[in-house]
C-alpha cells in the first residue's frame, strides 16, 4: 500500500522529514477560512488507494482541529484506504478526572472525537498521569514513542561532563533514565520543610558537580516556573548555567523569554511543536512507528 503524507499548517518541516525516512509522498491540499470563518478543505493529490498520514500536533488543538477533521473525511471520500494520525503532542491529557462538580472528563472527549475520523494515531510522551495507556482514551491503534533515548544520545554528542538535575523527587524516575543511557551522573533537589512557608532547597553532592555541566530535563514545558526556580537554586549552590532540554515546547506566554532571562546557557527541545529551541529530530523513530503501525489498521 502507498503511502502518502500531509502537513497541516506549521508541520511541514516534520513531515518532509517524515516522508524522505518513508519513502513516501508529500501531498498537496488547500487549507483556509471562508470571510464567515467556516473552514474550506480541498486535497489535491491522488489519495485513492493510498495510506494517508496527516502530521498535526496538537499544541493550541482548537484550531487545527476542523481541519484535520475535514481532511480526513474528505481523504476516505476520495477512496484512501486509511487515514493515520501523527500527533506529536497531544492536547486535552490533563484533564484525565472530575476535579470539581460540573466539569466533563475532556480527555476522554477528546479522545472519542479523534478516535472518530482517524484510523490510528501516534504520539510522543503524552500525559499519562491518571491514565495507564493511551488505549483506556483513544479506540484506535495506537503508538507512543518516548523521547528518553533521543535525549540521551544528544546529551552525549553535544555535552562534556554532563550531571542531570531533577527538580523534585517524583523526576526521580524520568532523570535517572535518560542519564543511565548518557552515561552520566544525575542528582535530584532535595527540600527541607522547616515550617508551612520555611523551605530549604539543597543540592546533594554539590561540590562534586561544581565543574559538571548542570542539564535539567523535563517532559513539558509549559509556564517554565519549575525550571527557573530549579535555576535559581544551582546558581546560589555555585554550578555552572544549566542547559534546559525538553520534550515538548509549549512556553505558555513569555516563558521561552523568561527562562532565557533565567541565566541558563541554552534551551533545547524536541520537535514535536515547532519552536525555535528545537534541536532533537525524533523524525526517524515515528516514521518507523507510523511503518510500524499502519499493519495493524
């Protein structure tokens, strides 16, 4: 079966990238807004017959997610034999409970709606906190890549003398794997609580590391408070600016820029959202999987 790719808007690096590790085509189709803000969708590649792969994440989800919706529909309508999504990040994870009386449990929802046009989606980390797998959401193949092995492999090419810091003990866990697999050392913050508002935050080990390369890692980042408190603590322990490395790169309002202002020496991110800290290609690995996965649709 062919295989052919589309990019939504702001997701054509990704997917030329994509579909070279594929060997498969790029397609062209027409995404845009009537003067009434109705969305127009017109695919203009032959997809008869032909697997077809929308790459869209899913950061800012509202938009994108008509379109995707309407793509896929009219991909079927035109006689594609399947349409797979490619969702790198992936929205609406958080709400995965009732918290307060009235709300709806979103994660879920949204997992029936994309359940409901796409015959299978792969993903990268998503937010799996309450929720044991992505299948308790999403009635579709699925796969999720993680991204541990990708960082560990850019700390080791691009760091000397690497030590990983966690920011609490519950990064524990994530910390100590992608620095197993760098082969470095990792340490977490420790906090005291001397009173309901007197916390002591130390290093351990701290003079062992004082000529280490401190990098933080985390999953996502949103607002970057974790991270530029964490900063804030290596500075008055004496260790060198941090190199910042996550997953996915939300930066909610100015928090690329305030983290910056921090006084770390570089954000890297992978590129699952487009941003300019992107610097770790996890292309490869959901190309195989997207390979992978479409045998099972």
């Amino acid at each position: 079966m062919k295989t052919i790719l589309f990019s939504l808007p702001g997701n054509e690096k990704l997917t030329e990238l994509m579909a070279t590790k594929m060997d498969a085509e790029v397609g062209k189709a027409t995404l845009r807004k009537f003067p009434d803000g109705e969305s127009y969708t017109r695919i203009l590649s032959d997809v008869k017959d032909k697997c077809v792969v929308l790459v869209c994440t899913l950061h800012e989800p509202d938009e994108k997610l008509l379109p995707l919706y309407f793509l896929s529909h009219t991909a079927k309508s035109l006689g594609a034999m399947c349409t797979c999504l490619v969702a790198p990040y992936l929205a609406y994870m958080r709400q995965d409970k009732v918290f307060n009386e009235g709300e709806g449990v979103t994660s879920g929802f949204f997992g029936k709606l994309i359940s409901g046009f796409a015959d299978s989606i792969t993903t990268v980390d998503p937010h799996l906190h309450r929720i044991s797998s992505l299948g308790e959401v999403y009635q579709i193949p699925n796969k999720v890549i993680h991204a541990a092995d990708a960082i560990s492999e850019w700390i080791k090419e691009n760091i000397e003398n690497p030590v990983l810091i966690g920011p609490d003990s519950e990064s524990e866990q994530w910390v100590s794997e992608v620095a197993k697999n760098a082969g470095a050392p990792f340490t977490v913050l420790q906090k005291v609580r001397h009173g309901d508002r007197d916390v002591e935050v130390s290093v351990p080990d701290v003079d062992i590391y004082k000529d280490a390369t401190p990098i933080l890692v985390d999953d996502i980042i949103s607002t970057a408070r974790t991270m530029i408190e964490t900063v804030q603590h290596l500075k008055k322990a004496g260790m060198k600016p941090p190199i910042c490395v996550g997953i996915h790169a939300v930066f909610s309002g100015n928090a690329y820029q305030d983290l910056l202002d921090s006084g770390v020496e570089k954000i890297v991110t992978c590129n699952t959202i487009p941003h300019s800290s992107n610097g770790i290609d996890l292309s490869d690995i959901m190309a195989k999987e997207v390979k992978k996965l479409m045998h099972h649709i």
